[in-house]
C-alpha cells in the first residue's frame, strides 16, 4: 500500500484575479473556491490586489471580524489588507492587499531576487512592475498569516470564536503528549508569473511553508504563438532564454522559469503545456491540474428553459436593432466565439474565415447570427443602438452605420475584427445568411446594450465555436458544455486533447464537442471544418439536436471539480513532503 497522503491545515491561494474578473484563471479559481471551501472550511485562503480599495466590489464583501485580531496585527506590520469573503459559491475568505506601497522599494525587492534567485528584473516593462509588487505584497500577507497562525489558539476560529473542528481534536491531542505547539502544514499556492516573487519569497523567508507554483500558460509559449512563429513544429528546437530575449519577454520568463525551478511543486493545467515547459522552461511538472467546473453556475432544470429563452430573446432583440432585419428565433441558428482577445491564439481569426466561406455554402438550412464576445478597446455603447432598443417592439428595416459592432472602439481603424469583416466585405448585408456581430465588451450584466452576463450569452447559444490555435486549457468550451451547449474546439487546446481521450476518439458534434485536428499550418482546412460543421448542424432534427445537447451535458459532469480536485489533493502531498524534508535537513 502507497503512503496516505499529506493534506495541509490550512492553504493560501494568490493569483490577480482573485475578487478581480479578468479572464479565464478568476474561472479556474472562483468555481474550484466551493469544493476546496467544503473541503477546508475557512482554512483556505484567497489573496488578490486591492483596486477597489473603499468603493463596493461585485466580488468581495468585507468582514471586519473576520480575522480581527490579524487585521490589527496586520496594521502594525504595516500591511494594507482588507479581509473578507469572495462572493462566488461557497464564499471563501479572501484578502485584498494594496501593494503601491511597495513601489519605493522596488529596487531593493528586485536587487534581493536577483542575489537570492538570478530572477532578471532589468528588462522588465508594463505589467511586470505591479504584477511583481503586488506578488511580494502577497507573501508578506502569507508569512503574517502564517506566524499568527503558528503562534496562536488553534481553537479558536477566525472570528475569535471557540470552535470543535477536526484541527482542534489534532491540537488537543498533540498537547496532551509535549507542551510544544503542534508543527501545522501549510501550502501557499501561486498561479501565474505575476505571484511568482511570493513564492520565492516564501521559499526562501519561511521554508516551512510547502510552495506550489501553477502556470496556465508559459509567458514564452504564448509570446512565440502570438508572434505568428510555429510553436508545435518546432517546440523541440526552442530555447526558452533565446526566445524571450528575441521577443522582449527576459523579466516574465526569467520570474517564471526560476519560480518553477525552486518551489516544491510545480503544476500546470494540461499534458500540452506540459511539454511547453519541458521545452521552454526545462522543467518537467510534479503535476498536471486540469481544470474543472462547478455546476452551481448552471441553472437548475426549472429556470434552465426560461433564462435560455429570455437570453435568446434579448439576443435577437439586439442583432434586429443593429441590423434593421426581422431575424426569428425558429430560423435562427445563433453561434458565438469568445475569449481574450487575443486574434491569432484564440482563432478569431479563423472563426471570421469560416463565417465567411459559411456564406457561400448551399447546405445552411437557417440564417447564421455569429456574436465574437471579445474584450476590446472599448469606448462606449453606440447610443443610435440603444435609443433603438429603448423603443421596445418597434421594427426597423434598414441597418445603423457599422452594422457588425454594438460598442464604439477607441481603435476603430485598428481593430482586427473590424479590418478582417471589412476585408471580406462583411458587412452584414440584408441577403447575406451569415450576420457577424463584435460584442467588445466584458459581459457583467451592465454593458449598456445586451446587458446579460457572459453565461447568460453562452445558454442562449446553439453553438460555440473556439478553434484556438494556443489554448493550454480551455475553460470557454467546458463553460459551454456545462450549459448544455455543444461546441467546436481543437486538439491544441488542452480541454480539447482531455475530450478527445474520454471518448477514446476524435470527437464529433454528435459526442457534444468536435475536437478539429489543428496543426502550425492548417488554418484553411481548420476554418472548412467549421463551416462544414455548423452547416450541418443547421441541418440537425430536433431530436438530433436535443441529443446533442444533452451529450455535452453528460461530459461536462466528468469534468467537475470533485473528480479534478484528487489532482489538487497530489500536488499539496508533494509539496508538504519536500517542504519536510527540507526542514528536516536544516535541522540536522
């Protein structure tokens, strides 16, 4: 029999988008937070950067008696926190820390990294400054946590509180045998480069602390795939130092190559990235974390039916307004991409390539409406949009100027989406059956014009479309299984390879999710699959297509976190056995 694994007391968890909706890593934490929560109860710990500072968040409820005693404490060490909890399911404790103080000290801060870890600061630029102090502000909020927690009562709750709990009986027990306190496991969990320095400051200031280390993506890996150069092809001749100085990326992958090479346990979130930081990083991982779903965020089967119609609804509503057309729910066959914005690495590009080969196909069997929910550089709602929308049921027969965009870009002349429509010349003409419509705007329920949430738009989808050519993992076409709605991804993304292995084939729509063999060169045989693909789709029975909805669903429930969290439960084994022996070392 294997030994039973190590399981920490208590966990910290830092990443930038905790309580900070940004992208794809505040999904992977947020909707993990409910099973880690009911697993830990107030012993993990989320910490992110504090920009709402007094303003109200949608993301975070403070409690002042929430660790009251640390707060005060937390104030004479000069911390600026705020303590309370994340308004996701399960509604973990979370800490705010306002990191500008740290900006004097910057060179100090870098100065130590390089002597300690020959992290190169020299270069960096843009984000990498407040990425690094909030990150150094962040293992400080883990040390004072950790030493309070060391020296304190364990019984008593972080209200102050006494409370029974399985750590208390651990406590009692092993004070009845020493009157030394109990020697408590704790793992501080970093994601991404920009919580690297934390982790090296905890390796190096509190070695007790067993350090994991996640990369979503590897900074160079993305950088050389969003620089138009082959990545797969040629992963086995890269050199991860050459590139990063070939692409300005020294500072990112300097933090994030020594970060991997010191923690205890190092993780990424799918075999592909795997080989990524074999390659780029030369470092194998301890442990690969996909990621999972929590499918409290999918509506329960009384209201699924309702909030999926109203989605489509207001959808319609929209794209009529915009357009000046009659589109009806029944003919309609609505399809969407979305994602960061990234054009090549996200295949938005492809995805407008097939839309419009997608128009000159005879087999479509309904008008195609195609909304890209991309973040741009947005400016505002189009007020000539909205002033249509306000007026209710009023038909209009001709279309607004730019009939393909419902927010103004600062970057009109500049924006990909827009020069790659005006290109083909799709500009949505009354005849055309593919209509394409950019939403630039982060879906939160109040962006002026659709106001919906992100997950709203996916349950009012019958297809979503993510050919992305970079994509470590994926989490835009689990979201959509999750809602019950069938999807076209491809084999370079993580999500994609998972699929593909759990039905022991390539995967069709038929299995809820085609899986595109995508390669460094195939962008046009890529972009005639989907077309093929969606016009069959628009061909589909009811029965068919109700089939298929309901075979996204089923592979959806193996991707919940209960089943993915097992792979959490490793990585902290072999973090708190390496953080053992480290410290039993130091004490011989």
């Amino acid at each position: 029999m294997g030994k039973k694994k190590l399981t920490p007391d208590f966990i910290f968890e830092s990443s930038w988008e905790v309580c900070n909706k940004v992208g794809g890593i505040y999904t992977v934490l947020s909707t993990r937070a409910k099973t880690l929560q009911e697993a830990f109860p107030d012993r993990i710990f989320f910490i992110g950067p504090d920009f709402w500072k007094e303003k109200e968040s949608p993301y975070f409820r403070e409690e002042k008696a929430l660790l009251a005693e640390w707060q005060w404490q937390a104030k004479e060490e000069g911390l600026k926190v705020r303590v309370g909890r994340w308004t996701v399911p399960g509604e973990p404790v979370a800490i705010l820390v306002d990191f500008s103080p740290y900006f004097e000290k910057k060179n100090d801060i870098y100065t130590w990294l390089w002597e300690q870890y020959g992290v190169d600061s020299l270069h960096a630029y843009g984000d990498y400054d407040e990425a690094s102090m909030f990150s150094y502000a962040a293992g400080l909020v883990v040390e004072s946590l950790y030493h309070w927690f060391e020296n304190g009562d364990l019984r008593f709750g972080i209200y102050g509180h006494q409370q029974r709990n399985s750590l208390e009986d651990k406590v009692i027990e092993q004070s009845q045998i020493s009157n030394l306190k109990p020697q408590i496991k704790v793992v501080y969990h970093a994601n991404e480069w920009m919580c690297g320095l934390g982790a090296l400051y905890i390796n190096n200031k509190v070695p007790q602390i067993a350090t994991i280390f996640t990369t979503h993506a590897t900074s160079i890996g993305r950088s050389i795939a969003g620089n138009q150069k082959p990545l797969y092809d040629y992963l086995f001749a890269y050199n991860g130092d050459q590139m990063a100085d070939e692409l300005n990326m020294q500072s990112k992958h300097s933090i994030e190559k020594q970060t991997a090479h010191h923690v205890d346990c190092f993780t990424t979130v799918s075999d592909i990235t795997a080989r990524e930081c074999v390659e780029l990083l030369d470092k194998p991982v301890d442990v690969v974390l996909p990621n999972g779903f929590d499918d409290s965020f999918v509506p329960r089967p009384q209201s699924f039916g309702r909030k999926r119609k109203l989605a489509r609804r207001r959808m319609l509503e929209v794209a009529n307004a915009l357009l000046g057309e009659h589109l009806k729910d029944e003919d309609t066959l609505i399809v969407s991409t979305s994602g960061r914005y990234e054009f090549r690495n996200k295949g938005i590009d492809v995805f407008i390539e097939a839309m419009n080969r997608l128009l000159r196909t005879r087999e479509l069997n309904k008008t195609v409406l195609a909304f890209i929910d991309v973040p741009g550089w947005t400016g505002e709602p189009r007020q000539d949009l909205k002033e249509r929308l306000t007026k209710g049921d009023k038909v209009y027969d001709s279309p607004l100027e730019v009939p393909m965009i419902t927010h103004w870009l600062h970057n009109m002349g500049h924006d990909n989406v827009l020069n790659m429509l005006k290109f083909f010349d799709m500009h949505n003409h009354a005849d055309d059956k593919v209509k394409v419509i950019f939403l630039p705007c982060y879906l939160d329920g109040r962006d002026g014009i659709l106001d919906l949430t992100y997950y709203d738009v996916v349950l009012g989808n019958d297809l979503c479309i993510y050919p992305s050519y970079y994509e470590p993992w994926g989490y835009t076409p689990l979201e959509a299984v999750a809602f019950h709605v069938p999807c076209i991804t491809t084999d370079l993304a993580g999500f994609g390879l998972w699929a593909n292995k759990e039905f022991g084939h390539a995967g069709e729509l038929a299995d809820g999710v085609k899986v595109i063999h995508r390669t460094d060169y195939n962008y046009s045989e890529v972009a005639d699959v989907i077309k093929d693909t969606v016009a069959a789709y628009s061909n589909f029975t009811p029965k068919q297509v109700e089939a298929c909805r309901k075979a996204a669903a089923e592979l959806s429930k193996k991707a919940l976190w209960s089943h993915f969290i097992d792979f959490y439960y490793e990585a902290y084994d072999v973090a708190l056995r390496k953080a053992e022996e480290r410290c039993s070392t130091k004490q011989l």
